[in-house]
C-alpha cells in the first residue's frame, strides 16, 4: 500500500452529519455512553477501538438499525430521527456491513440492485438488459472480473465483499459507513478500493471507515474517532494520526510487547511434523515438502488465491489430497477426513470461525465441550458436571469474556469467539495446530491475547502452522516463513532473513532475495 492518503478536505461550518451525546444500554451492558461525532462533506472519519467499545452500536444507530436511548443525530445542521434503515437509506446513508449481506443465489447484478430494480413496463427482458447495464458501470469501478450473471455463491469472498461495496455505491448514498470493508480483499483489491474511496470522497461523499487494520486506517483517514468501552476518548488530525497513537489511545497504556512472543530455537532440536511430497490435485508440478519442530511456529504466507487455505484444509482432512503422506513423531497418519486429524491431535482454527468454527446459537459450554463429547460421555449421556468444569477452567484459562457459561457463542465479540474455538482444541491437548488467519476481523487488544496463548502453545512444544496476510503478524511471531505462489510452495525463509519485501518477493513469483 504505497499510495499517499487523500488530503484533508476543506473546513465546513456545518457537518454533513452529526452525533451528539449518543447513549446506548442493553440489558446489562452499557454499550454507548454520551458519544459525539462529527462528519463533513467529503471526509474520511476513521472510527476505532477494540471489539466491545461500541463502534457498531453507533453504526447501527446512524443507519436507523438501532434507536439511541439519548442523544440527537443532525443532517445538514437540522435533526433528524431514523426509524428504520430505510428513513436513513433515503436520507443518504448506507452501511457496507463486515458480514456480508448478498443473496448467494441470484446473480450478481441483481444483487447489486435488490430492491432497487429499475421500474418499467412492457417487457421483462428490457428490464434485466437496464439492470445489467447499469451493474457493468459500478463492476468496471470496482475490478469485478466474474460475468454479471454469475452466482454470488460461486464468487470468491473478496468478490462478494466488492459486490456488496457496489451494491452500496448504487444507491447514490452521500454517506457510506464502511465496516472492515478489506477484511476478505488481497492487497491489490484493498488498494483499488482506496482508491475508489478517494475518488468518492473527491466527489463531496462522506466515508465513515471501520477497521481493525491500522495501517489502513493510517493510509486512507482525514480524522480519526477513537472509542473505548462506550465512551469517546480521543480524536486525531491528519498530522496526528499513528499506529503507536491509536493503540495508546484504545487501549489505554502502551503495547510495549505487543507479539508475547519468546524465541528459543535451541529448543527447537526435535521434528514433530513431517509432510512429504504433498499435492494437492492432480496438475501440481511441484510437491509441497517441509517440517516442522515442536515449539516452532511456521507462517505459511502468499497472496490471497496462493493456495494457502486449501493446504491447510488438505493436511486438516477438509479436501482431498491427490498424493503425499504426513508424518507425527516419525510415524505415518493418513487423514482422510477432519476426524482422521482430530484422532491424531491435529487441530484447525478455520479462516471464517462464524461459519465453521463455532455454533452461533448454542452456548459458549457446548462449543468447548463439542469436539470432546465422547470423553465427557458415559453410556452416551453427557456428564453436565464435567462438562461445566472443563468449559469453566477454559474460560478462565483463556481469559473468555463472556457473562457465564450458558451465554450464546454469536453474543460475544470477535476476539473471544476467537479464543472460544482454541479452547474446544485446547480442551484435546493438541499436537499441532494449524490457524488461518487467527486475528481476523478481531480488534488490536484482543489479538495481543492471541498472540499470547499461540506463544504460550508454542511454549507447551505444540507446533504451529499459521497462515496470515498480515505481514507484521507473520514477522512478529514466526520462527520461520514458506510461502506460495499459484499453488506451489515456492521459498523458505529463516528468522534471520525475514522481511516484508523477502515475502512479497516471492508470495509475486519473483526469486529469492540473497
């Protein structure tokens, strides 16, 4: 991301939107606590804070998903009162949400015009010709490659997330709230929507920016509202706006030891894991081969579209392997399927935890105890006590924030739905854990929490296989890097060489930089 950020855009007397004195309880939880925000024409507003400081519920509330207890919202210096999300969609303002919001079967004109499809009479076929045209103008936009008849569900999730970006800009919104709109996009997607955000933003549209990435928020914000536990506790200019700032100002102290993370690689001496000549179908050139230590953590680093989840679900048992074997401890296990890996103690923290990790509408304490059923089980009767207790100590272990154990999983935030799918493993005494993306989506103190159990693991002599995008995640915590390119595993890099240009060198097609 090398572009420079858009210029602060020119004072205005009036915001084009205001918050003042927002208030916002739920039973038990006091969500917002007197917070104001001010937004002008043309300006990017940056709003940051960990999970649980109540960005989304003042989202919600500026979107008309959520009335505010107290507080007056203002358009244009006049109030104005949103009953529901259309009162605000026809007041300019829409809501680009993190989790997706498309229909998987229509195609992906219709979903950039659902519900706002051109009006006309006779034909239908006249009909879906406007929508396609009009559909083709925000595609080029935004670089969505796939036909506008294919299937959402068959695009891949950082088309989707474009697709949901297009069907906002659609909508001829003044006022777009964008909330961690790159979470699913590769570098040079985030960069075209940088891009398109300036050039919105040129053209007097307001952009309110969510996101957990502060090197984006760095890159692209004119001003920055930083939230904490529900109360508004600073903001920054143009000039001001740092990545060691943000935190300080979020958390309320310094990260000083951010990554938790203690490398002792005489320690390292044992291979705990073997793969050897791996392929994942049938027209690989190259088999993927490589160790792993106990104790060692090992990224496995490329672009998005490199491959990198489809090994990690390979090794896991999720897809099938064209060929190859792996080893634990020096012996051969053939895993055919997730259960084969579990048997083995191999473990996954998968990429999407919402949709394959965790059970929304169950209890934070059949979450942890699901993989373990059988062991809590005599006479195929679950033993609730034992049950309680194994959830309780994983709970305090990990440090899970959660209002008891009976809790719904979905109620939580990120960062401990995150730590609610590692302790359903750790509750096995995993071997070797592989993590996609583990910090996604998840805000800057909880993923210092992560990285401090992952190390905590590494400790233990656990070994780790962790894929990330980001960068400064593979080079705070890895012992070593491989990375890959269209499919194949295509360099190794040692502690002692690793860079962000080392990576990307090679994650490019390029050759290994000496």
């Amino acid at each position: 991301m090398t572009s420079s950020p858009s210029p602060q855009p020119a004072t205005h007397h009036v915001p084009l939107l205001e918050a003042v004195g927002i208030s916002k309880s739920f039973p038990g939880v006091q969500a917002l606590s007197q917070v104001s925000l001010r937004l002008y024409p043309g300006e990017i507003l940056a709003v940051v804070g960990e999970n649980g400081a109540g960005k989304s519920t003042l989202m919600k509330i500026l979107a008309g998903i959520l009335q505010p207890d107290q507080g007056q919202i203002f358009l244009e210096g006049k109030p104005v009162q949103f009953r529901n999300v259309h009162d605000a969609q026809r007041h300019g303002i829409a809501l680009i949400h993190q989790e997706l919001n498309l229909v998987p079967n229509l195609d992906i004109a219709s979903n950039i015009f659902l519900g706002r499809e051109p009006c006309g009479w006779p034909p239908l076929c006249w009909l879906c010709r406007e929508i396609y045209t009009l559909a083709a103008n925000y595609a080029q936009q935004l670089g969505i490659r796939a036909p506008l008849t294919t299937l959402v569900k068959d695009l891949p999730l950082g088309q989707q997330q474009l697709v949901e970006i297009a069907k906002a800009l659609a909508s001829a919104s003044r006022i777009l709230i964008m909330d961690e709109p790159t979470s699913s996009l590769t570098q040079r997607e985030s960069e075209r929507l940088f891009a398109i955000i300036r050039q919105l933003s040129d053209q007097g549209v307001s952009i309110i920016y969510i996101s957990h990435r502060l090197r984006e928020v760095e890159l692209i914000a004119n001003r920055v509202l930083v939230l904490r536990d529900g109360r508004q506790v600073g903001e920054l200019q143009r000039g001001q706006i740092t990545h060691e700032d943000m935190v300080r100002l979020m958390v309320g102290r310094e990260l000083r030891q951010f990554y938790h993370r203690h490398f002792a690689p005489s320690a390292r001496d044992k291979i705990l894991v073997t793969v050897r000549d791996l392929r994942l179908h049938a027209q690989q050139r190259n088999p993927i081969s490589f160790d792993i230590y106990h104790g060692e953590i090992v990224g496995l680093a490329g672009l998005m579209g490199s491959g990198r989840t489809r090994l990690v679900q390979t090794l896991f048992g999720l897809s099938p392997k064209f060929s190859g074997k792996v080893y634990l401890h020096g012996q051969e296990v053939e895993i055919s399927s997730p259960a084969d890996a579990i048997q083995a103690g191999i473990y996954l923290i998968p990429e999407d935890r919402k949709q394959f990790g965790l059970i929304l509408n169950d209890t934070v304490c059949h979450n942890i105890s699901l993989p373990s059923l059988r062991e809590l089980s005599r006479y195929t009767l679950v033993r609730s006590r034992q049950e309680r207790t194994l959830a309780s100590q994983l709970v305090q272990q990990l440090s899970i924030r959660t209002p008891g154990l009976q809790q719904m999983v979905g109620l939580l935030s990120g960062g401990n739905q995150q730590k609610t799918v590692l302790a359903k493993w750790l509750a096995r005494q995993p071997r070797w854990l592989l993590l996609d993306e583990p910090t996604r989506g998840i805000d800057i103190y909880a993923k210092s929490e992560i990285y401090a159990l992952v190390d905590s693991l590494a400790q233990q002599g656990v070994a780790i296989l962790m894929v990330s995008s980001e960068l400064e995640e593979i080079l705070g915590l890895c012992d070593r890097v491989l990375v890959m390119h269209q499919g194949e595993l295509v360099g190794e890099l040692d502690r002692s060489h690793l860079s962000e240009e080392a990576i990307m060198q090679l994650a490019t097609g390029g050759k290994h930089l000496s």
